[in-house]
DNA sequence: GAATATCTGATGTACGTTGCCCAAAATTGC
DNA sequence: GCAATTTTGGGCAACGTACATCAGATATTC
C-alpha cells in the first residue's frame, strides 16, 4: 500500500542497507553483480527516493546563481527583481538564490566571472548568455566539476548548458505577424518594422519570423526596410515620425525592441480613426498604458517570472540528476490586449 | 545562519518542546500567557515550520479528488489527463490525485455525488461547479466536516469553496471581441456567437464580456442572437449551417462552449476568401488543427496544466491552513495563433 | 595458501518534526 | 491547606534517508 523504502529494496534483493544506500547514491565498491541485484529490485517495487527526507538527512541546500547583464535595462531589471522575490518565496524550500551582474554585450567579461566561480560554493548556475568559445569552455568547466549550467533568455545551444529557459523569437516575430495581418486584412498597405538593433540575435529572429508569415500569408501587406531605432525612445520618435510623413498608407506597425514611448510620441497627433494597427513586444509600465488608452492593439509578452522559476525548477532536475523537460513548465509567447492584461 | 528550529524557539520562549509543538500544531492545554511567549518567540526569530520535516514525520499524504463532467468533451478530457498525469507527478511529493466524472449540466447529480463524499476518506475537492442551491449545500456540509473545497474553471462564488481557479470569463469574452473586433475592423457584417448552454455561469459571462465590447468598441458589426449548441458538434454543425445560409454578410464567429468540430464542418464548403473571421475557446485536438490550417483565426485558452496544478497547490495551502492566494500562480487568458501553438 | 585488495554487513547518529507518555509543577476549587 | 485539575517538562520512538565506522566476508594476485 503505502511506497517502498530502502529497507524494502534492500530485503527483496538480499543485501544490507549499507549496500542499497551506496548504489543510490553512486558510492563505488559495489560488484557489479551485486549492483544489478539492486537494481532489479528497485525495479520491481517501484521505488522512489523520498527526495523530502533525503534533503532532509542530507541538510541540502540548492545554492543558485543567476548571471544577469548590469545595467538600466528594464527587462533585466525585471528579471533580477523577480529573482530576488522568488528567492525569498522559495527560502523554505530548501533553495537559495543570489544574482551576480556582469556587463552587458561583453562576452569576456561573463567568461571571466564564470572561471571565478568556485564550484564547491555553488550547486547550479543560470546564465544570460553571450555567445563566445570562452563562454562555452567556462560552462563546459563547470559542467565538468558537476555545477549544472542552464541558459536563460538568450541560449548558447552548442554548449554544454543542460537546459534552455526562454521563448522562441522566431516564434514571437511569427506570431505578431499573424496578428498584425489579420488586424489589417482588409486595409491594404504598407507596414513598418522597429528594431533596436539588428545585431541583437533576439531581434533578428524576431524580425525574421514576421517576414516569413507576412510574405507568405498577407500578401496584400507591403513590408518596409527594418527602422533601428536603438531602443531608445527619442530615435525612434524621429524615425518613425519621418516615415508616417513620408507614407500615407502605414496601416501597421510592429515595433519588436524597446523605446515604445517614440512610438506613442510619433503617433500622438494621428487621428485615431486613421492610426495604423500598433504591435509591439514586452508589457512594461508604458506599453501597458497605451494598450489601455488603445494606442497600441496588442503587445507580445515572455513571462519573466515564469522564467526565472523555471530555471530553479530545471537546476533543482539538473542536481537531483532528473530530467529538467519534465520539471520545466512551457513558457510561450504570450499575446496581450487590452482586456487580458493581468 | 541556518534556520531556527523548534529547539530555537522553545529555548528562546523559555518553555519545553512540547509546548511548542502544542502550540504549533493548535492542540490545547497551553495557557494564553504561555501561547502568546511561544507567539512571540516564533516571530522574533523568524521561525518557518519546516514542512518536508513535519510531512515526514506526520506521514501525511495529501488525498484530494476531482470531480469533471463526463463525456466527449475534449476540454474536460484534457483536464482529466492532466490530472492523471500531475498526480503520478506529484506522488512523491506526498499527494494522490483522484478523478470522478459525474453527467454534464446536471446539478442534482453533482450534488449527490458530492453527498456521497466521505470526509475521511479524502482531504480536499476540486469541482468543476454547477450553479444549484443543492451543490452549494454538498459543498458547504464538506467544508464543514474540514474538507476543503475549490472550484475549477466554472465557479460559484456564493458557496463555501475555499478558492476559485480558474480564467475571468467577463475578460475572456472581451478580449475576444478586442481579436475579433479588430479582425473584422473594415468589413462591416453581422458576427454570430455559439454557446454551450446558456445556464452554465462561464458560457454566460463569455457572452457577457464580448457584448460590452462589442457593441462599445465596434459599431459596425451586429452581434447575432446567441446560438446554444449544448457542446455537441452536430447541433452545432447544424444550426450554425442554417445561420450561413441565411445570412450571407457574416463576417465573424465567436464560438465559446465546445463542439467546435460543428464549426469545422459547418464552414468546411465556404470558400476561404468568403469564410468569415473565427475566434473559439479552448486549444484541443480539433481546435489545434483548425488553426494550424487556417480555418480558425485564434482561440483563447485557459491551461489546464496550470489550473490543475493550481488547484492542487490552493487545495494543499487550504489543507495546511495556509492562504490559498499566495500558493496561487496568476491563470490568465492565454490568446493563441497558429503561430504561437505550444 | 597467504597476503592483499575489494566488497559487504551491522550498527549508530543525525536531520526537524510529530505524537505519545508520565511525572512534575502550577493553578484552581473547596 | 489539601485535593483535584490544568498546564508544563522531559524523554523517546518514529518518519525515510544519508553518511561514517568497523568488522567480516569474498576475490585476486603471486
């Protein structure tokens, strides 16, 4: 009735406690016969580790570290003040949570910071990563000593990371097309794009997955030269503003990187019946408040919190030697309007 | 450092452990002078029971039960693997999910079935409820007996359950006309809506949330009476097929029971340049396919793998005596497109 | 066939909490 | 002030696992 414990295991395959302890926790000096014998047993009643008393005797701790990029990016900003919070909830649980900032864009500098680490202070690391070798031998080093490594936001998926945390961009840019499409079906015209940068690798997907639906199924929709707009609102005020002279027949736009407020600025003389459909990503204060006022029409989302505890749920597979698909929960790209703001 | 302990607090309070755990655990026979030294000893230190020490001990399992309606309809299918598939899940975690399925739209039998419920055989409900003084008696005579309940995805906020889980359907329903709406925005036409029945609470708030936007946001389109379907895909094949048929400027579809496999086939002769707009509820197999292959625009959905797991933690949060709100993750309405699928 | 080297068993303590028991102390009633 | 009662203390065995130690049992090797 009630499960099997290591007394169980250990009576059906006729060995000793000591014995059944040294197979489950990977402890040599065990024959390999007799291992099998252990093994079989295991099998056959069905046993499971009772990790809660396991941790319990062990005194464990799930010491984590997130590798965030310092600086006033808001959504980092956000993703640390959510694992600051998170770490807090999750104290009882066994799990403690520190962030380490490390600048931005700087692929030697994370590299650095991750030699630094010692693995004896650290049972699992989530890291923002740059993509670099010397990024890639640092993880693969940690790895090595038995520090799981997960990647978060942004992968490095030739590395030796043991698990993605984050959306799919291309899947992002994808989705805002379908939208924007749809939004301006029956309003022929042109639509713009406004990107931070096209040498960020997240903006690029982004921008290639809109091109792949729009092209293919909203034909009747013209799309226009990438704006880069440097995430910074002021840039991309004037851009935008220029081009709105310049086209009277805008009938959307997708803005997928940061300085939304250019795009509210840019619009704010339009007359709302002939404003162009508005998609754009991340809900922050300012992004919130134009889908209310109805300025913009939908904005694309990633969970950040849903991040960040799916990194501590798939570190906590990675140390207790399961599976983190199994543990790590979906996290999609989200679309929001007006009404199904949370 | 580490954290404190009973040892600490009884130490610091002055009294025997015994006390302590008499006051931890509610039991009487502790003064109030002596309960309130005990009290302050907790909060000085900061004390947090270690709960995977007190199960253990306790050798406690979390018993809850599910009670779906039964039959073909796949949202309710899907809740019940997700039940069974959360429950092998979560058996180490010391909680054993059971599901009972009980006829559809039929109140008197849920009622009787909850009446049949031995208090001591389980230690906390999840329902998916039906609105009926009877089901609210069941529901009020457990909570009494010190079975909690919760309601799931269909609420009823009048009644004894300790937690609802589950989507606002007033934003559900809104948020679908803001889709449908903007889909429809320059192609004027009349937009048909297809319920279940209109005596479940969730199909009449639906409606409700996507009139008052309807009628507020998009002038130009007519919403049609609803249609009720009763969830059944030949109904609504049918009755749909005699609203296309009489009405040839039907630009929108806002289908928010199940049976949508009706929908399918009612549309599947329109040609797609004539097919009006399509937004559903629910992601199934059926729907999932619709979309994928362009017969359906979008479909809003609540995951059920969230609200199962919710209901799971409000229950054991209820159980523990602790707030179900702050065990609860946020359960929003999710949009999704073809494109962003999970 | 002895000397190792390698396995295995038995036993005990610990983790933080629960829950039971019995004795000691404090409080109450008369 | 003594008995009856309530409140408290101290002890101890669980819960399922981890980990250490030491003695004993097999296998190898020469």
């Amino acid at each position: 009735m009630s499960r099997p414990t290591v007394h169980d295991v250990a009576r059906t395959a006729g060995v000793s406690l000591s014995t059944v302890d040294r197979v489950l926790n990977g402890r040599d000096g065990v024959r390999a016969a007799t291992l099998e014998r252990v093994n079989a047993a295991m099998r056959e009643l069905g046993y499971q580790r009772d990790v809660a008393a396991a941790n319990l005797s062990k005194r464990r701790r799930y010491r984590l570290r997130f590798f965030l990029p310092e600086g006033p990016n808001a959504f980092m900003r956000g993703v640390q003040d959510e694992v600051e919070s998170c770490g807090s909830e999750m104290w009882p649980e066994r799990v403690e949570l520190s962030v380490e900032t490390v600048p931005p864009f700087d692929a030697e500098a994370l590299a650095e910071r991750l030699r630094a680490v010692d693995p004896e202070a650290v049972d699992g690391l989530a890291v923002v990563a740059t993509d670099s070798a010397a990024v890639m031998a640092a993880i693969a080093r940690l790895v090595e000593a038995g520090v799981p490594v997960v990647t978060l936001v942004s992968d490095l998926p030739s590395s030796r990371r043991g698990y993605f945390v984050g959306i799919d961009n291309v899947v992002a840019g994808r989705t805002a097309a379908g939208l924007l499409g749809r939004f301006c079906r029956f309003r022929p015209g042109k639509v713009a794009v406004i990107a931070g940068s096209m040498v960020v690798r997240d903006h690029v997907e982004r921008r290639l997955g809109f091109e792949q639906v729009m092209r293919s199924e909203f034909p009747t929709l013209e799309v226009m030269p990438t704006i880069e707009g440097l995430d910074d609102a002021d840039v991309v005020a004037d851009k935008l503003g220029a081009l709105l002279a310049a086209h009277d027949d805008l009938v959307g736009i997708y803005s997928l990187g940061a300085g939304n407020r250019g795009v509210i600025r840019a619009l704010s003389d339009t007359p709302e019946a002939e404003r162009p459909a508005i998609v754009v990503h991340e809900l922050t204060p300012h992004t919130r408040e134009a889908l209310l006022s109805g300025m913009f029409d939908a904005a694309i989302n990633q969970d950040i919190g849903r991040e960040v505890r799916g990194a501590v749920r798939a570190l906590r597979a990675l140390i207790d030697g399961a599976s983190p698909e199994a543990a790590g929960e979906r996290i999609g790209v989200e679309v929001f309007l007006r009404d199904n703001l949370p």
